[in-house]
C-alpha cells in the first residue's frame, strides 16, 4: 500500500506543470559604468586634486567625480569610451576604447588604472 501510495505522489507531482518564476528582481542602487584609479608614475600615490577625467563616447562626454580612491562616472550608461586624463604638472594620457555592458538591471563597472608621468 505504502508503494502504491508513492507512485500516485509521484505521478501528481510530475504531472502537474510547476510555475516557473522568470521575474528579475533589480536593485535600486546606481552602478558607475567606470571607475578610473589615477596615481603618480613616480610615487605610487593615488592622485585625487587637480586632475580632469574625461569620459566620452560619441556625442557624449563627462568629467568623472573623485569618490574614495577613484573617478567614477557613466552612471547606468553602457557605452564605449575613451578616457582622458590630464592635469597640471602631468604628461596627458588617453585610454580606450573601454567598453562598458549592461545586463538586464544594470550596467557592469570597468574599473580602469592610469598611471600619469610627472613632466
């Protein structure tokens, strides 16, 4: 009787079609697409004053903001960008192209290093 009793259980439970849940549940945080660390060739140090960081993709363009230890900025925009960074005192350097993706809730951060040369 037990045997029997197991196999309607697992006729039922076979049978019955299950809901699949494909809901994506996002987040509400705000996801920098980059994340640009600037330091000195010569003493290792993260350079956070007097510096611009230029992000531009096409028509686009934005100066990153120092947060931390880093520029961040392309927030929730995917995109391919070259980077620019320059300051007095400095050698300018260009980066890119850095692609940045998104999935389906938000975009996914490269984080980027560039070390300036003093002049």
């Amino acid at each position: 009787m037990r045997r029997f009793f197991y196999l309607i259980l697992l006729l039922t439970l076979t049978a019955c079609p299950q809901k699949v849940d494909d809901t994506i549940n996002c987040t509400e945080v705000f996801v920098s697409g980059l994340n640009v660390k600037v330091t000195d060739a010569t003493t290792n140090e993260i350079i956070s004053e007097g510096i611009i960081v230029l992000a531009e993709d096409g028509d686009y363009g934005e100066e990153l903001a120092f947060t931390f230890e880093s520029y961040i900025g392309a927030g929730e925009r995917a995109g391919n960008y070259t980077i620019t960074v320059s300051g007095d005192g400095y050698v300018t350097q260009v980066v890119g192209p850095i692609e940045v993706l998104a999935d389906e809730c938000h975009v996914i951060t490269q984080s980027v290093e560039v070390i300036l040369v003093p002049n």
